[in-house]
C-alpha cells in the first residue's frame, strides 16, 4: 500500500478512493473565468483540480479563487520558484514541479521548506517529453526506466531537505511505456501514484489511450489519483473518468448501463432505446446495474446481474429484475416502465 498524502481535504493514497482531477483551461488570472470552470468541474465530480501557474499576476490570483471554490487547488508550476512561493502562500492545496528545471537546489529547498511549512504535498511531475538530457543519452530513447530514474532523483533531491510529502506522476504519451513506467514506480516505491496519459488526443483517441492506460493499471491496483487529458472541455475529462471508475469496478457512486451490441434476432430498434435510457438515467444517483437487451430470447438471463432491464421483442417487451422477469410491455412504454421500476428500487 503506498503512503498517503493530503491534498486539502482529499487523501490520496494509503487505501483513499481513487480521485478525479482536472485542468482549468482558462487564464488563472481571470478569476471569474476560472472560479466558473471550476464550479462546473466540481459538479461534474470533479475531487481535484489544477491551474496553471505562468506568471505572478496567476499566483496572486490563487488566493481569490480558493475563496470561492470548495475542492483542493493545485498549482502547477514551471521555471519560477517564485511563482510557487507565491501560489504556497495565497493558499494552495498542493504544488506539481519539476525539481529539475525550477533552478539551483537552494531554489528547490525554498519550495520544499514552503511546502512543508504549509503542510501541503508536492507532485514530481515527470514526463517523455521534458525528461534530462543525461538520461536520454543514458538510455538512447525515453523508457520506463529513465523516466523511473528521473522520478527517483527528484525525490532524492526533497529528501536532502527533509520533504517527503509527495506524489509521483509519470507521463508518456505512449500507452505502454506510460504504464510499464507506473509498474516501474509502483514496485519500487511507497509514493501515491497520479496516473495519466499525457498529450492523449482529442475525444475519442484521448478516451482509448486513457481508458487502456489507467483503467489497465486500476485494474492491477496501481494509481491513487488521475487526470484523463483530453483536448476537449474539461468536463468532458471528469465525465471519462467517472466511467473508467466503474468500468473498472472501483467506484459505484450511479447507475451503471450495459446494453447488448444487437444481432439478427434483434426485433427493436435498440440503438435509440438505449441511448434513451442513458439520458434519462442522468442525475440518477443510486449505485445500480440498468440492462438494455436487444431479444427476449436470452436478454434477461445474459444480464441476470443487473438490477433492473428491458429485452426488446416484435411489438413488445419484457421487463426484468436479476434475470426474473416480471413482466411484459408494450414496446413504447418500456422505458416508461423500466424508469418506474428504477424509483422503486
């Protein structure tokens, strides 16, 4: 088990739920701009969330936004020590650096001894793209180990100045190196994980990539905290990450909504039908399995786990409940009745 962090009120590691995080895409220093985003972040489910950090007029902003917002604030920092003093000081919750390209070591003890005077972690954040030259040449290329080298060296570097509230990301935009790189980390450390996909891509490219790669490493119970990176809305990125969540059985906090993928004993036009039910599901907070079928041949013993379901049929439909079904409907009222049947549960 790692160790745990706290990042304001939310642990990270040490057995915590896995939390959501998000980047606001907005200028930090138009708080109005970036309290909003942040409010739509946070009832999205959004646990965490980062702004950027690239100027002084953004660091004296911190403290404003964390007035009127309630979840963690990290600030995510690059170059300017400063910056993160600044940041430290107007409140935030957590800093992400790279030790290595914010100066001398007396500028990284300055962040550290902030930090730690503060009571707030620090994420090494390293990453494909901006990893040392020394280890590129070591290495040839950017590979799990050099950027598990990388990570080790940063945190040697708090060490000298007795920080050890930390939290280790370890990005690549390729998918296995990304996750060979958290096995990597994983067995050789006791530091929570912050997973991620990094330059994922737009929507659906972006979905896969994090899909494969942090739902595979949830899987094996590795990770303590992620940002899905999407070049979309930021929402779009809490959503992904609620549904890898459950994809992955980690978090049941709504309803769940599988669907056969139809066949030619389809005799209803399911497509529609279960985009349908997925609409009407939203706000639905009750931790339940939902089944759309697409016959009543096998609908309902196929999905026997779920709570509730409809299997479609010629003109008509059954209605079902962990594969007992309970009875028939007529094909416009399915839905009607399977929502009926939701609010009872």
């Amino acid at each position: 088990m790692t160790k745990q962090i706290r990042v304001g009120n939310v642990p990270v590691g040490g057995g915590a739920p896995v939390s959501i995080q998000s980047m606001c895409n907005t200028f930090t220093d138009d708080v109005e701009a970036t309290v909003q985003q942040i409010h739509l972040l946070e009832a999205a489910g959004c646990d965490i969330v980062r702004v950027a950090v690239p100027d002084m007029a953004a660091a004296k902003a911190v403290g404003a936004i964390k007035e009127r917002i309630s979840i963690p604030l990290v600030v995510d920092i690059h170059f300017d020590y400063k910056l993160a003093l600044e940041a430290i000081a107007a409140g935030a919750d957590k800093v992400r650096i790279n030790p290595g390209n914010i100066g001398g070591e007396d500028r990284v003890k300055a962040v550290a001894n902030a930090c730690a005077q503060h009571g707030i972690p620090i994420r090494i954040g390293v990453n494909g793209g901006s990893l040392d030259k020394k280890l590129l040449a070591k290495y040839g290329k950017v590979c799990p180990e050099a950027l598990v080298e990388s990570a080790f060296e940063h945190i040697a570097l708090l060490n000298r100045y007795d920080f050890d509230d930390i939290c280790i990301s370890l990005k690549s935009s390729n998918v296995q190196i990304a996750m060979d790189a958290y096995r990597l980390m994983h067995e050789r450390s006791h530091y929570p994980l912050h997973l991620g996909v990094t330059e994922a891509g737009t929507y659906t490219m972006g979905a896969i990539k994090s899909a494969v790669g942090i739902g595979g490493l949830l899987t094996q119970g590795i990770g303590d905290t992620f940002r899905v990176t999407l070049t979309a809305d930021p929402v779009e990125e809490i959503v992904l990450g609620k549904q890898i969540l459950k994809a992955c059985g980690i978090r049941k906090d709504g309803p769940e909504l599988i669907s056969c993928p139809t066949c030619g004993r389809t005799r209803i036009d399911l497509i529609p039908l279960a985009k349908e039910v997925e609409k009407r599901l939203e706000g639905c907070t009750k931790p339940i399995t939902v089944a759309v079928m697409g016959c009543v041949v096998n609908g309902p013993g196929e999905a026997s786990a779920a709570d509730c379901g409809i299997a479609g049929g010629k003109g008509e439909g059954l209605l079902f409940s962990h594969g007992k079904v309970l009875k028939k409907v007529p094909q416009d009222q399915l839905v009607d009745e399977l929502m009926k049947l939701i609010d009872e549960l």
